[in-house]
C-alpha cells in the first residue's frame, strides 16, 4: 500500500471508531452503520484529493517482500 492508502485506511478506522463511541454502538449489526459513515468519510477526502492532483491514491503495489522458493526435498 501506499502512503495515500494507508492514511485513508487510518482515516476510516479511526473515523469509524469515533462514530461507534459517540453512537455507544455495540454488537456487529449496530456498528455496521458507523462503519459505512466511517468508509464515507475516508471515500469523500481521498475524492477530493484525486480531484485536486489529478492523480489516483489507489495503487497496485504491494510492499510485502516476495516469497522465497522452498527448496524441495528429493
């Protein structure tokens, strides 16, 4: 993930958290609500900010080290 992703991503979950605590949210039914505004939230500034660059947040890159073979055994 990018820097972008991963602060939209932190965006949600914490605007998410804040939502189901302001709400006293509990159970996973209730908290399905606050996390729809949450995903609302973090889809409305990451629009925005593609709308001022011009330039996309999500990317196909993925940080995580490549697999190394496992040797097999004969």
């Amino acid at each position: 993930m990018s820097e972008e992703e991963l602060i939209f991503t932190a965006l949600a979950e914490l605007s998410t958290r804040r939502i189901a605590e302001t709400d006293k949210t509990e159970g996973l039914e209730a908290n399905k609500i606050p996390a729809m505004k949450g995903e609302k939230i973090a889809k409305d500034a990451r629009n925005a900010l593609e709308e001022k660059t011009g330039k996309s947040v999500v990317t196909g890159v993925n940080y995580l080290p490549k697999k190394r073979s496992l040797k097999k055994l004969k």
